[in-house]
C-alpha cells in the first residue's frame, strides 16, 4: 500500500471526524463539554461504547496475540468484562446519578476527604496518561511505517500530527464530539474486521465452512486453560481479572464513565452499559478468528511477522487486494483517534473538575482554564508517545493491562471500600497508602516465581493492589469516640 493511498484514506476519515466535531460543538458550554448536557439517546451511547474501549492496540494486538500462545484464551477475560459491566451498571452507576458528579472521583472527596480525592484524581491522570500514550503510541509507530518512514520524515512530525488531531476535534466538542466519533469508529471497525476476514478467506479458497472448520482445526482455536494454575492463561486468573479490570478501567475510569454519565438517567445508562458488554464478546471474537486468519495465511504465504506487526504485514504487504489496506488503515486510526479523543477529553475533565476545581469560578473562568488544560494534556501526552518511542516499547496489549494493574489498583480499593463500610477514615494518611500498595505489589510480582513454587502473576495482579489498599483504609478507620 502506497502513503499516498495511507494519507488519501487518513484525510477523509479526519475530514469525518472533524465535521462530526464541528457540528456536535455547536452551542456547546462547560457541562455539555464534560457531560454532553447529558442528553446522549441510550442506544447511540451503547454503540459508541462498544469500541469505546477498544484501540488501535486492541485492533493490533488482540489479532497478534493468538499465535503468542495464547491462542483465543483471551475470550476468558472477555467473559469477564460482562461480568464487571453488571457490577458497574448496578452498583457504580447509581452512586454516580445519585450525587450528580461531573468527576466520578468527586465521590472520595464526599466519602472520604480532599486528600483522597485528589489521590483518585492523580492516580487517573498517571494511568491515563500512560495508557493513552501507549495506545496512540502503537499507531504511530505503524503510521511511520506506512507513510512517515518512506517520504523520510521524523517520528516526532508523526506525533505531532496525530496529536494535533486529536486536539482539533475534541477542543470544543468535548464528550458530546467523543461520543458521536465512537459511533463511527465502532461501525468502522467492525466492518473492516468483518470484510479483511472475507478477503483473506477468499484468497485461500475457503467458503465459510472451510474457514471455520481451518480456525477450529488450527492450533490457535483453543479458548480455555484449566490445567495448570501457573500459566499465565489459567482461566480463573484471566476470568477474574476481566471482572476487576472492567470495573476499574471502565467502572472508575473518568473516560469511559463519562460517555455513560452522558445518558438521561441511570435506566438508560443501565441499558447501554449491559448492551455494549453483550456486543463486545462476539466482536472480540471475531478479532481472534481474524488472528488466527491472518497466521494460517502468513503460513502459506511465508510472511515471518508476527505478533503485533502481522496483521499490518498481511494487510499492506500487497499479498491482498488494495482494499483490505484501506480498511485496515480505516480500522486502525478510527480505533487509534477515537480512544486518543476520548482520553483526551477525560484528562482535561479531571484535571479541572477535580485537581484545579471548579468551586467559586465563573463560567468564562472555568472555559479559560478548560482550554488551557486541553491543549497541555495534549502536549503532554505527545511527549509521552515519543518516550515510548525512544525506548522501544512491545507488546502493547500486555503493557497496557500492566500498567492498569499498578495505577487502577489503589482506586478500585478505595471505591470498594467506601461503598462496602460506612467508616470514616484518616483522609491525609490515603495518598500514602495507596502510593505503598502497588510498591508492593512490584516486589511481589519481582519475586512470585522464587516464593510462591513457580507461580506467575498475570493481571490479576490488579486484585492483590485493590486489597492492600482496602487492608490500609482499615489500618486508617477513624475509631469513635466514646461517650
């Protein structure tokens, strides 16, 4: 594929999203930028919020990860994420309603205190900003491939570009402009996966029988692993985890929540929560059954990547018709943008609703800081995917889920814990607590196959953090006074 086709491609989806953003904007005040005047009909929130928290990581790496030996074991974790849609419908959400929050982090500083308010708050900002840059990272470095490499420009150029992309379409449309993008980028991406699975089955003479019958036959058709507790892939490792992650990176993340607070009420929220988690399991599974096409395919055709960079190498490679690179390239910057957009906005969010506040401005006052945070959270994140850059970051998926494990952990503890006991705590002591908690978690995970007969941490890591932060909320509970 040509970066002449690479940019035709990449200027008309811009050119959409730009417009969706223009549009959406229009009118548009403080609350409509942090919660779209919470007017989003159910069913176009529930479409958006299934590729909602699928990136171009997601579509990258989730194909790449079934020849790792994986195979589709991932399905297990998808099992859990619907698991982990229910407990945020029906316990986060009608807390969020009930105190009517723009910041669901608002919730720590009325049970808890400022300090831990603040501490959710960073604790967001460091996860976020990391696995935003990790995501937007991934489709750089394929970007640079495709197009930056062969007219000999910078991967700093590339950066700032897609950046400034980023910027230009949520500056001031904010989550009204993200959510009406997610609905495009989830039609986008499900078509693409849908017609490359046609493409490549057909250019290996398979009707839909055959193709079925080659994924089910192949070695990378196997979804459960209960024989062995050590592996990373045991199911109720996995399963576990899809539950906690899910409600820790959607439930209590200010980014996905915010499409969710964007609903009428907490019944329509409820309605677009559990309908987005039941949609994302078969297309998830058509990502694996797209994985385990694209390593059947480079087999007979001798293509040696693997990994994250196969399902590139097969889709631009010229071994497929042109089209299967435009979808692919329409897949992968919908997913790519999308998720940058809406993390951008969720950034710029809690970082003025719960760092800076809002308490006592005016409304221009509040719209001057709001954009001046915008565009630095930009700048900011920029940076980060050129450090990524500098040291090489792979294995994105796995990075992500990692990084989730550490930075999520202290939030999920202090959410279940409020929400579980009504004790007051001694709210100047939190930060630490939940700066030890993920220490903690490090030496352990250093050190797991040495102590514990063999034994491998996966993301399940992310339990072990949430509970040693509940254990020091305990150790914090304010004891009452006696009369």
């Amino acid at each position: 594929m040509t970066p002449l086709a690479v940019i035709i491609t990449l200027a008309a989806y811009f050119a959409a999203m730009l417009a969706i953003g223009w549009i959406s904007s229009r009118g548009m005040d403080n609350q409509g930028f942090f919660n779209g005047g919470r007017k989003a009909p159910w069913w176009i929130v529930a479409i958006a919020m299934i590729g909602a928290p699928m990136s171009g990581v997601t579509y990258v790496s989730v194909p790449g990860m079934v020849g790792t030996g994986a195979a589709m074991g991932y399905m297990q974790m998808v099992a859990g994420f619907f698991v982990g849609y229910l407990i945020i419908a029906y316990v986060l959400t009608p807390v969020f309603f009930k105190m009517n929050v723009v910041s669901i982090y608002q919730y720590l500083e009325d049970r808890f205190g400022a300090s831990s308010h603040k501490t959710g708050a960073w604790f967001f900002f460091i996860s976020k900003i990391l696995g935003a840059a990790v995501r937007l990272y991934l489709v750089c470095v394929t970007l640079q491939l495709m197009v930056f490499d062969p007219l000999g420009l910078p991967f700093v150029l590339n950066a700032a570009v897609s950046m400034a992309i980023v910027l230009l379409y949520t500056f001031r449309g904010g989550v009204k402009s993200v959510i009406w993008n997610d609905t495009l980028k989830t039609v986008c991406m499900v078509v693409s996966i849908i017609l490359t699975i046609i493409f490549i089955a057909k250019d290996l003479g398979m009707d839909f029988k055959g193709m079925t019958a080659s994924v089910a036959q192949s070695g990378y058709s196997r979804i459960f692993f209960f024989d062995d507790i050590n592996h990373p892939e045991y199911f109720w490792k996995q399963f576990l985890s899809g539950i906690l992650l899910v409600v820790a990176m959607t439930g209590l993340d200010q980014d996905l929540m915010q499409r969710t607070l964007a609903s009428r009420d907490q019944k329509e929220s409820r309605k677009n929560l559990i309908t987005s988690g039941l949609l994302q399991i078969p297309v998830i599974f058509m990502f694996l059954c797209l994985g385990a096409l694209l390593y059947i395919y480079a087999a007979q055709r001798g293509i040696p990547q693997t990994g994250d960079t196969i399902f590139p190498a097969v889709a631009t490679g010229g071994y497929l018709p042109l089209g299967v690179g435009v979808l692919f390239v329409l897949g992968l910057v919908s997913c790519a943008y999308s998720s940058g957009g809406s993390a951008l906005t969720a950034l710029t969010t809690s970082f003025t609703v719960d760092i800076l506040g809002t308490s006592g401005k005016t409304e221009d006052q509040v719209t001057r800081t709001r954009k001046r945070v915008h565009f630095l959270m930009a700048l900011l994140m920029g940076l980060v995917i050129i450090a990524f850059h500098l040291l090489n970051t792979k294995s994105a998926i796995d990075a992500v889920y990692k990084l989730a494990s550490y930075t999520y952990g202290p939030i999920l503890g202090m959410f279940a814990f409020g929400i579980s006991c009504k004790r007051k705590v001694r709210d100047k002591w939190v930060p630490l607590v939940a700066v030890i908690s993920p220490l903690v978690c490090l030496v352990l995970q250093a050190n797991a196959e040495r102590w514990f007969g063999g034994y491998k941490f996966s993301y399940e890591l992310i339990l072990i953090n949430a509970a040693l932060t509940f254990l020091g909320l305990c150790l914090l509970v304010r004891r009452k006074k006696t009369e």
